[in-house]
C-alpha cells in the first residue's frame, strides 16, 4: 500500500492574521485554525474567502463560515473544497468556543475530511478533531495553544494512505498601543521541520488596516496584508511571496450581523 505524508497544512484555508500567527489573535477568527479566538465574537458572523495559491487554479481553496453566539459559547461552522475534478478536499467543520471570565478561553472544533481519488472513483473521509486555548496574561499580553489533528487521523483508500497534518502551535499577542499589535508563533507538524513566524498589526484608521510579517520553513517568507472596514463588512487581503513558487494571495469578506 502507498503511503502519503502530509507535511504542511498548505490545502487547509489560509489565515486572515498575515504569516498565519492565528494562535494568540482574538480579534480574528480564521476557521480551521485556532478555533479558541472564536469566543470573542459577540455578533454573528458571516465569512468568505478565497486562496490562489502560486496562480495555479488546481491548488485553490474556498471556504464558508458562519459564528453564532449563545449565553454560554459561541458555535461556528466552516466549509472548505480545495482540488480539480481529478482529486479534491472537502473539509466540513463545527466548532464550540467560550470565554472564561476574560481570563482565558477554550475552543473545540470537530473535522470531517473527505477526498476524491481518482484511482478508485470514490470519495473516503474520515474525522479528527482540534483543540484551541488562549491565556490572556494581562490587558496586552496573549498567549495561545493550538493543536491540530492530535490523533494522527489518516485518510485511507483502495490504494493509498494520506497522513493528515498533526500540527502544535504555540504563539503570543502583544499590543503596544490602541493601534499596533505584534505578534509570534511556532508551529511544528510531527513529520516536518519547525515553522517560525512573526507579524505586525497597525490600525490606521477606523477604516484601514495594515499587516506585515515573515515567516520561515526551508525558506523565509515575506507576507503582507490590507483590511477596510466598512460599518458590518470587513474585507482582507493577505499575501505572501515564496522565493521559489511565486505569489499566493487571500482575499476575504466578512459581514457581521446585528446583535441579537
């Protein structure tokens, strides 16, 4: 039997937090990443986003999500396809969220992937979930925990076996002032080399934001990121330039509803 490893989590939706240090940012939720900063959401939300990874269009990624908060957590789900008509992903996700008095919070979602193989003419799946904490150390200083498939699922065929990325990520939020927030991260999937990543936030105006941040596996990665915000939508658009691959780009809309 063939064996698969996955060795970055590069088919899951990228981060709207530039460099992907979503582990300790509780002013944004990406899904499928730290599910913990969903907690601080007090409105419903609506999220959509699109990834174009190296201008190839095989390798794209949309996601759907929707937060809705409750008197005790905050429930969202997420959807992801990635793939051609050869071999796709489909990602389905449902995560709970609470925050604990201000002092922490707790975030777990539960996964089910399934995937096309072409050899065999069918689809396989299987469930896994991820576990997110954030530690809110004083006013300005955030710590985070994310872990990501701690089972070590595999996604099984006919004929092949894809290991699926167990990834622990460990980061921390630092906010200097009402406008700028500087953040740093550590990732590392079991079967692959350390993943460092650091970013800035700078809160323009009420309207812009402006990110920027690097990161470094095998190679370093310079990303940049702009956000508007215009009364309930916010739009994202995050980059980054591979030294070899090329340019991936992120453009993201969310809408936030009324309170209840």
């Amino acid at each position: 039997m063939l064996y698969i490893n996955a060795q970055i989590s590069c088919l899951f939706p990228s981060s709207t937090s530039v460099a992907a240090t979503s582990v300790a940012d509780l002013n944004n939720w990406s899904a499928f990443h730290n599910p913990a900063p969903l907690s601080e959401l007090e409105n419903p939300q609506l999220f959509v986003q699109a990834d174009n990874r190296y201008n190839i269009t095989a390798l794209s990624t949309k996601c759907f999500s929707i937060a809705y908060p409750t008197n005790y957590f905050v429930t969202g789900i997420a959807f992801s396809h990635f793939g051609f008509s050869l071999y796709h992903e489909m990602m389905l996700g449902l995560a709970f969220a609470r925050n604990f008095s201000g002092k922490f919070n707790i975030g777990l979602q539960f996964n089910y992937l399934t995937a096309y193989f072409l050899s065999s003419n069918s689809y396989h799946g299987t469930f896994f979930p991820q576990i997110g904490l954030n530690f809110t150390l004083n006013k300005n200083f955030i710590m985070g925990f994310h872990v990501f498939n701690p089972f070590l699922a595999k996604l099984k065929s006919d004929f092949t076996t894809k290991r699926l990325p167990a990834i622990f990520s460990v980061g921390f939020s630092t906010k200097f002032s009402t406008n700028f927030t500087w953040r740093i991260q550590t990732d590392k999937e079991i079967s692959s080399n350390y993943r460092f990543a650091t970013a800035a936030d700078y809160q323009i105006s009420q309207v812009l934001r402006f990110q920027a941040g690097l990161y470094g596996y095998e190679y370093l990665i310079p990303c940049l990121g702009f956000g508007c915000k215009f009364k309930r939508f916010t739009l994202d658009l995050v980059t980054e330039l591979h030294p070899l691959l090329g340019l991936t780009t992120m453009a993201a809309m969310k809408f936030m509803f009324p309170a209840k």
